[in-house]
C-alpha cells in the first residue's frame, strides 16, 4: 500500500469501461491512492500531458487513439511509468505493448489485489532508479539523463523507452562484458526470462537503431552468440 505520511501518488486511469473503471478508481483510492480517470484516448493524452501523474493505467482498446497510440506519444516527451491492462494478453502482444514503452503488462480479466502489487512494484521501481540508482556515466559523446530516462547526442535525443534506457545502461555499466539474456531480463526488464519472449532482442534492435540515428559512434552494442549481449567503447 502506499506510504500514508507522503502525498498520496497520482494515478491516471485511462478505461473506457464506466462499471470496471468505477471499481477500478474506487479500489485504488480506498487504498490510498489519488486517482483520476478518462474515457477515451485522447482525453488521456492530453491529460498526461498536462498534469503530473506517478503512473498511468491505459486501456489498448480505446476510443480515438488506442492505447498503443497514447503511449507512443507520451515516450517522445514522458518518462511517466505506463501499465497496460487488455484483453489481448498472448505473447506477440505482450511484446507489442513493452515495445511500445510499457512498464508492465495485464492481461484481463485480472484481479484488483494483482493490479495493486503491479502498481506498488512499478512506483518502487522508479523510485530507486531516481534516486538511489547510480547514475550511467557520460559516454563521451552521448549524454545520459536519469529523469528523462533517455540520451542525447549534443541536443538530439535517442527517444528511447523507459525499458530500452535500461538495458542500455545496464550494458554500459558492464562495458566489456557479455550480460546473459536471463540477466538483462531480471535486472534490466524486471520479469523472468522466457526462451519465446524476444522482447529483449526487440529492445535491443530499437536501441541500435536509435543510437544509429544520432549518429552516435561512442559505443557498439554487440550480440554475443548463445550469451546475450555487450557494449564495447567506439569512437569518442
């Protein structure tokens, strides 16, 4: 539960189910949390936008722009964490939805009590990584930011995810060394690792090509065969 002597955290519930966000926003503020709530896409956007939120549960299948939609906008200019909550809950949309910047996934139907630990987990999360996390050190020529949770070469920025950032600084931590896929998955995507689940590679790949864009040459994120993956400094 949230810690009662703070503010309480502000929730963005983002549902087009009047009788399900009803039960929703009820549960969560009979625990302690702030919570305010859309309808539709759109409004949703804008309201994140606008307001400070701690965290914000989105529908996928909304009305206006879908769930997907929203997030990818938001991951140009917030870093705000994101859990998604859908119907479509097999694998290949599990991985759309963490491509797309999510921080969590729930497939429904799911129960109030899960949603709370995911939340709970989520906020403590980023709560360490902004201010008990040990900051990525510059890379030469690419900046690393902590509260924007991307980088930026000179006044371009890369646009990563909140989970591409991670796994970024978690090799650039470890330059020069191979980091399993099993490894990245519990310290840097925070969920146990699945032989099927080709999200990593996906964040990778982004990764790759983000950094490809800014013309970035400081360092090289290299597949290491049958281990997982490692950076190695390039030209500064």
């Amino acid at each position: 539960m949230p810690d009662t002597t703070a503010p309480a955290p502000r929730l963005l519930a983002v549902e087009d189910d009047p009788v399900f966000a009803r039960h929703l926003v009820d549960h969560l503020e009979s625990i302690g949390y702030s919570v305010s709530h859309c309808l539709d896409g759109d409004d949703g956007l804008s309201r994140a936008q606008a307001e400070h939120f701690d965290l914000i549960l989105m529908d996928i299948m909304l009305p206006g722009s879908s769930g997907l939609e929203v997030l990818q906008q938001l991951r140009r200019r917030r870093g705000v964490p994101v859990i998604l909550m859908s119907a479509l809950g097999n694998e290949q949309d599990r991985i759309t939805g963490f491509s797309h910047g999510a921080d969590d996934y729930l497939p429904k139907p799911f129960s109030l009590r899960e949603l709370s630990v995911r939340i709970e987990a989520v906020l403590r999360r980023v709560a360490y990584e902004r201010s008990d996390g040990q900051p990525a050190p510059d890379c030469g020529q690419l900046h690393f930011d902590e509260q924007r949770r991307d980088v930026a070469v000179g006044a371009l920025w890369a646009g990563l995810t909140p989970s591409e950032y991670r796994v970024l600084v978690m090799l650039w931590q470890n330059a020069g060394t191979a980091l399993s896929k099993a490894y990245l998955y519990q310290q840097a995507l925070h969920r146990n690792y699945s032989s099927h689940d080709r999200s990593l590679d996906m964040h990778v790949s982004h990764v790759r090509r983000k950094l490809k864009a800014l013309g970035c040459t400081a360092l090289q994120l290299d597949t290491v065969w049958g281990t997982g993956y490692m950076v190695t400094r390039g030209e500064q």
